[in-house]
C-alpha cells in the first residue's frame, strides 16, 4: 500500500509547531475526544452490547498501547453501559527483528479470565508504522487461543507498511517521512497527553519517565517511531 508523501515545507494538517523540529499533532484534549471517537466506532461496528460485553477482549500492546486499552475499556463502558475484557499483550520476543536491534525490557502479558477463545480480540496500539508488532502480536495471541476474529485499533497510523497490515480504527492519519518519528505522549507514563511529530536522531520521548521513555519506542525502526 503506497504511504502518503508530504510536500517539502509542508506542515501536517491539524499540527501546530511548538519548536524548530517538533510539531504538535495532537493536543490533550484531540487526544480525549479521539479515544472517544475510536470507543464509538469499536460499539458500532462490532455491534455492541452489554449482554455480549464478555465476547469482546481489548488487548494492549505495552508501553502505551496498554494504557490506550484501558482508557479505550473505560470509554467503551462509559458509553454502551457495560465494559469489555481488557488485558496486555507483550509480542516482544516475537517480533523478527530482535538480532538486528536491543529488545526493550519485558512487560507482563494479561490475558483476562475467560480467555480469547471464540472472543473478538482487539489488539490496541498508539502508532502504526511498518506493521511488525502487529505481525508479532498476532504470532504471539496464537499461544494464547484462537479467538473467533481479531481487529486492529491504534492511535496513529504514519504509514510506510512494510507487510499487509491495515488497522480497523484509526485515531489520526498522519502522512511521515521516514526521517521523522512519532512520539505518543499519555500522562499516564509521561505526565501529559500529546502526540508530537519529531526529526529522527532526537529522543521520542524527551518528557517521559527514565524508566519507561524507550519501552514502546526504542527508535526508529520499532512500532511507535517505530514499527
């Protein structure tokens, strides 16, 4: 699938420039009413009701795709009257490229009590890049069931897919070059919501805590700033 390509000069629609190489994409408020929207769309076209809430299981990719789950359950209960499964999914040691680069630290993966068996699986993530955590996060669901469907729901897509991947709902579109990352920031693991476009060589995540700052985007070249 061809990636959309951005005139020289031309800034992304919607963003607001907060320094020479940094542009806001999204602020803490488009961040709010944009998992609402995303939680809108998974009620609509999953069909979603209270009586079937246990047939559908959002599992997040960590760092922050795990956060984005749990807002994302939240809204989904705060709008339809009953929450669904929500539950972690570390594909980490499935991804193909772990001899090319480090791996980040291991997280836990929480699947929730029921299982994914005959369920719709939700895998979330914050940014959608070449598709290869996508692609490690299906490998590494298949140890854990076979679920009846499973769909794709991420904050950001910046396009260059590297396999034939495409998500369900998407938060933003936002067309990159290669030489730019995207940095997802939620208060959660950094204090703040925002979604910041970057040059590459800068650190993604300047205003995340030490501890976390490069679990979900080790740089360019993992989903995130990513793949």
């Amino acid at each position: 699938m061809a990636s959309p390509r951005r005139a020289r000069g031309d800034q992304p629609a919607g963003g607001r420039q907060s320094g020479a190489k940094n542009t806001e994409l999204l602020t803490e408020s488009d961040v709010a009413r944009t998992v609402a929207r995303i939680a809108h769309q998974i009620i609509e076209k999953t069909a979603y009701e209270p009586a079937q809430a246990d047939q559908v299981v959002l599992l997040g990719l960590p760092t922050r795709g795990a956060t984005l789950a749990r807002r994302l359950g939240a809204a989904i209960a705060e709008f339809a009257g009953a929450a669904p499964s929500v539950g972690t999914l570390d594909a980490t040691l499935y991804r193909d490229d772990l001899r090319r680069r480090p791996a980040r630290s291991l997280e836990p993966t929480s699947i929730p009590e029921g299982g994914v068996d005959d369920k719709l699986v939700i895998l979330v993530d914050d940014v959608l890049f070449s598709g290869r955590t996508a692609r490690a996060a299906l490998d590494a669901l298949r140890d854990h069931g076979r679920p009846r469907a499973v769909q794709l729901a991420v904050l950001v897509d910046r396009g260059h897919r590297e396999l034939p991947i495409r998500a369900d709902y998407v938060g933003k579109n936002v067309p990159t070059s290669r030489g730019e990352q995207v940095a997802v920031l939620l208060s959660e693991v950094d204090g703040r919501d925002a979604v910041l476009l970057r040059r590459a060589g800068e650190d993604p995540h300047p205003e995340a805590h030490p501890e976390s700052r490069h679990e979900s985007h080790p740089g360019p070249g993992a989903d995130g700033g990513h793949e």
